[in-house]
C-alpha cells in the first residue's frame, strides 16, 4: 500500500492521477478554480498550492503523488499567495454580489470568506465590459470572469463545440466566443455545461422567472406548467433533501403555493414522444428507411447535428421532444377542457436544461406567432422562486400532478437519465415487432455512466443494434465512426450533457462525487413504484390521441402537430 502524509497525517493513495485528488480524498477541500477531475489541468489559478518538503510550493493539481511525500495544504507563505490571488481577483471583478444569479454559489464569494479576505488592497480594474445577452439559453458577464478557462475546456473537450476560447494576453486577456462574436453567433449549442463549471456569475442561464410571475398574477390567465423528468431529482438538493431523491409530490404542493393553475408532467409527454418516435423508427425499420435513427429529444444534440452533421439530419427522428409535444397537446386540448380562452392560456416549462429555453423560442414552435410553450425555467430557477417565497420544501405535504397531462408511466419518467429514452422507445418497440407482451421490461445495457453503450437485442428473430452516448464529444465520435462505415446501429440515443438530463446545465451545480448516478438512480427507483411501467400502458395518451390527435400514433393529424423539421 501507497502513502504519503498530508498535514502531519498518513494518507492512502492508489491511482490518483494528482496530488489534489489525493488530498481532497483525506478529507481536504483544497480551493481551486480551474481543476475539475473531468476535464485536462490546466493549473493557471494557483489556488490549490502545497509545500512539499523538499521540493517547495507547487500547485498539486499537476504533481503526481509519490510515496512518502510530506505536504503541508497550509503554510503562512501559501496563506498569504491564496489571499493575494483572491483579492487580485476580486479588484478584477464585477462585486456586485447581492444581485449575482451565483451568489451564496459562488467559489470567489466562497473563497474570500474562507481565507477571511477583509479588503481589497489593489486599485479596481474592473473594465465595466458588455453583458452577453445575444443567446436565449444563456448571458455572458466577462466583469465577473476569472479567467479558468473551465468553459473553454469543458465546451472544446466534453462538447467538442469549441464555441469559446482565450482572446488577448495579459491584463487584456478575456474569454470569448469565436471570432469575438456573440454567443448565439457561432456554434454554441446551449447545453450550459460551461456555466455548470463556472466558479463565478460569469456564465449563468438567462431567467424567465419574472416573467412567469407577471403571469402568475395577471388574473386574467391561466398558468399551466410542466415538469421535466430529471427537475425532481435535482430539485431537492438545494433544500436539504439527499441527492437524487424525487421530490416531485412536495414541488407540486409547492407550485400550487406559487399560483400555478395546474400543475403537469412531462413525462406524459414523454410517453406520448415515445408512441410517435418508436411507431417511426419500426416504420422506418419494417420499410427499409433512414437508418441508424436518432432520438431528438435533446435540443442541443440537434443543434450540434444540424451545424456539425447535416448529412446526418435524415437520420434524426423527425418526432418532437416531449417539452415541445406538451407545448401541442396543451395548446391543443386545454383551451376546451379548462374553459379558458385560447390567448389567455399560458404554458410553462420547468427543465433540467439550458438548451430548452432555446427550443421553445424557435420558429418553427411558434402557432399564430406565440410560441407554444412560452416561458422555460430551469430547476434553479424554481428553486430561487421557491425560496423567495420562504417555501420551506421539506416541510410541505405532498400532492399530485394534474391529470389528465400529469399521468406517466415509469418509462417516461427515466427519460431524464442518459439510456433512459431508449429503454422507453425498447418497451414499447420490441413489444410491437414481436407481437408479444413484453416481460423482461429492464434493458440494463442502457443504463449507467459508460461514455457509449451498445448492445445486440433479438427481436423477432432479427438483430436490433442499438447505442447510447452522452456529452456530444462521444457523440462526435460516433457519427464519425458510422460515417466511415466502422460503426452499424439501428437506434441511437444521443443526450448532449454528460450523465443525460439529471446533470443538464439548468441543474444545480453540485460537486458531490456519484452525483449523476444518485439522481439517476432516484428515476430508476420512481420507475419500479410505478404499477405502469410501458408507454404504451398509458392510457391517459391513447384518449389524447382519441381526442385530438387522429387515433394513433403516425396519423396525419399527429404528424402535422408533433413531428418536426431541421435546417439543412
Ligand atoms: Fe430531458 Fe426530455 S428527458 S430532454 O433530458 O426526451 O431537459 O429531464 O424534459 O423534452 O421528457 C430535459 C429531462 C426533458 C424533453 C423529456 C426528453
Ligand atoms: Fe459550449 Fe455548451 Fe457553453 Fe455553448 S452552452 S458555450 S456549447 S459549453
């Protein structure tokens, strides 16, 4: 066994690529700003300093640990280059933290406090540049960047976007979108997984909550709202609840308390989603279509395959998401079924993501010049709004969601998990090609954090080949490879954020290890209570297409209101 010693203390260590993880291992939260475990060092931000005796002050993000190393975490000299830094950042910075979306979040903030930074003693250099607010996912405030590059890295390394980059050098030096442009110029995809790792308020989701509230208390309208799958086991953390548990029965109690009319699940239409995309992939697959077939659930893998891919667009299921399917049965049905005016009716979405803001805003989701679903949040933004109003979450007693748009069954609720709208599309898929009632419901090939996932399914008597990946990169990748024909699926699901929408970048940011695989695991908890677990079972969305959409999955009515196009 491998050890060194870490503040007079024996520590254990094995394959810890660097000395920071081993010291955080031993119980050590050293700061740092630019390390994250997921993506390249970068070691610019010198925060993580040690001394090693022997050797002297280094940062210990890019030291690999050896055995019998002496390291102190906290000596007068690196106190005071922490306090420094600190302070040479705050001189740089925008401090109007009060009115910071990432205030009481925010590792400046956090930091200052810890190393009891009392005053700024360097003249403010702050250069009172232009907020970004070109993007409808997301605004850019260079005044509060520290200069990380964590955005840089995670958008070129995770994302294999490359929407932003260093310009400048020195004292100029700033992070920007290519060529200088704004955001919503280049090929930013809106995921939000730079503003997941930004330290600071430099990257934050653009808000729609007081918009949402001047409808709420307009009492000329009627707010109806949806609830994306992965909200609920995300949502809790920022009220004291473990992570990953579903907390979707309080967050009812809790829109209710907020003035929401009626409060939905968009797993309903999720398993909606689920009758139209699976009808078209075994269309496809029984008439010798387009294939592999992607899902399109995911507006920002869309995006990244209409800029990056477009050859790859037929391949793309041309149904909607689920957010945009609620956004047509709601326009649809509720104006007659809660005799309001069709004008007065106005829909929300609550998601776990950035990219959905911009979905809903695109043209092509408009009816008679409104967007369907008019205003997104994303769970951070319920959260803020819950807690303006001294909601305390935990207390609440729970409720359910409205029916009939409040009915699922497990399958939509695991959507939020990456493999989790595949195992849905195979419940119902398999079921239908074979004939025969489905047993073995769990396709656990799908499930779990493995960057792609593939597996060989039997069904009647064919072989159905089917891959999952998640964080575009790994989706790069595979189209790369299908592209040069080293690669043969029939289904792929592609999610853009690392983990699916349970880690989407309107979640809370969170550096608890396993975060992914908890909230994953409070969705695959959800789906074995339910008693109906199949698509297909539910029969709240056969009525819906009774009633609106032209008795079944694929009909002309269903293909004209919850199918879709892409730019190519
Ligand atoms: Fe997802 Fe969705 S599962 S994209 O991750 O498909 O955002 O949670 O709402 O639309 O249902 C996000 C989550 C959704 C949609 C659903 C899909
Ligand atoms: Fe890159 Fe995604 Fe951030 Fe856009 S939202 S800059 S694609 S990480």
């Amino acid at each position: 066994k491998k050890t060194l010693t870490v503040n007079n203390t024996e520590v254990e260590f094995s394959d810890e690529r660097n000395l920071l993880e081993v010291i955080r291992k031993a119980g050590i939260d050293i700061p740092t700003f630019c390390y994250h475990s997921e993506l390249s060092i970068y070691g610019a931000c010198r925060l993580c300093l040690v001394d090693i005796k022997g050797r002297g002050i280094m940062a210990s993000c890019s030291i690999k640990p050896e055995p019998g190393m002496v390291v102190q975490t906290d000596t007068k000299a690196i106190r005071n280059m922490r306090k420094i830094n600190v302070e040479l950042l705050l001189a740089s910075h925008n401090r109007e933290c009060p009115t910071c979306q990432r205030s009481a979040n925010c590792t400046l903030q956090d930091l200052a406090r810890k190393l009891g930074v009392k005053d700024v003693r360097y003249k403010q250099t702050q250069k009172n540049l232009p907020l970004d607010t070109s993007s409808p996912s997301l605004v850019r405030d260079p005044n509060k960047c520290v200069l990380c590059g964590d955005c840089v890295r995670v958008c070129s390394e995770v994302q294999s976007v490359g929407a932003l980059d260093f310009a400048s050098r020195g004292s100029n030096a700033r992070v920007v979108p290519a060529f200088d442009n704004d955001l919503s110029e280049g090929e930013c995809v809106n995921c939000g997984q730079c503003a997941q790792v930004c330290p600071t308020g430099a990257i934050v989701a653009k808000s729609d909550a007081d918009k949402v509230w001047e409808a709420i208390y307009d009492p000329e309208k009627v707010v109806v709202v949806q609830v994306a799958p992965a909200v609920r086991v995300g949502l809790g953390e920022r009220f004291g609840f473990k992570t990953g548990e579903n907390v979707a029965r309080k967050m009812v109690t809790a829109m209710k308390m907020m003035g929401f009319d009626h409060v939905y699940d968009t797993c309903f239409a999720a398993d909606m989603t689920i009758f139209e995309e699976a009808t078209e992939f075994i269309e496809r697959l029984t008439t010798g279509g387009k294939l592999p077939m992607f899902t399109s659930c995911c507006p920002a893998w869309v995006k990244f395959a209409e800029t990056f891919y477009p050859e790859m667009l037929p391949n793309v299921s041309t149904t909607r998401s689920p957010q945009a399917i609620f956004g047509a049965v709601a326009r649809k049905t509720l104006p007659a079924k809660l005799g309001v005016k069709p004008e007065n009716l106005v829909v929300v979405s609550v998601m776990p993501c950035t990219a959905k803001k911009f979905e809903a805003q695109l043209p092509k989701f408009k009816r008679d010049g409104r967007p369907e679903v008019d205003y997104v949040l994303t769970t951070v933004e319920l959260a803020s709004m819950i807690e303006s109003m001294g909601i305390k979450l935990d207390e609440l007693e729970p409720a359910a969601f409205d029916m009939p748009l409040g009915f699922s069954t497990g399958g939509g609720v695991i959507f939020g998990a990456t493999g989790g709208v595949m195992e849905a599309a195979l419940r119902f898929a398999v079921e239908k090609v074979s004939g025969e009632p489905l047993e073995e419901i769990d396709f656990k090939e799908t499930r779990g954090l493995a960057p792609r996932k593939e597996a060989t399914l039997e069904v009647a008597g064919k072989q159905l080949r089917i891959a999952v990946v998640h964080g575009l990169a790994n989706a790069r990748k595979l189209v790369e490879e299908i592209k040069a024909g080293k690669a043969q699926f029939d289904f792929i699901e592609v999610m853009a954020c690392p983990g699916g929408c349970v880690a989407g970048g309107g979640q809370p940011i969170t550096s608890e290890d396993g975060f992914r695989s908890k909230r994953a695991a409070g969705l695959y908890d959800t789906d074995k209570e339910r008693q109906v677990q199949k698509p297909q079972d539910n029969y709240w969305v056969d009525k819906c297409y009774a009633e609106a959409f032209g008795g079944r999955p694929g009909s002309h009515e269903a293909h004209t209101r919850l199918h879709t196009v892409y730019n190519n």
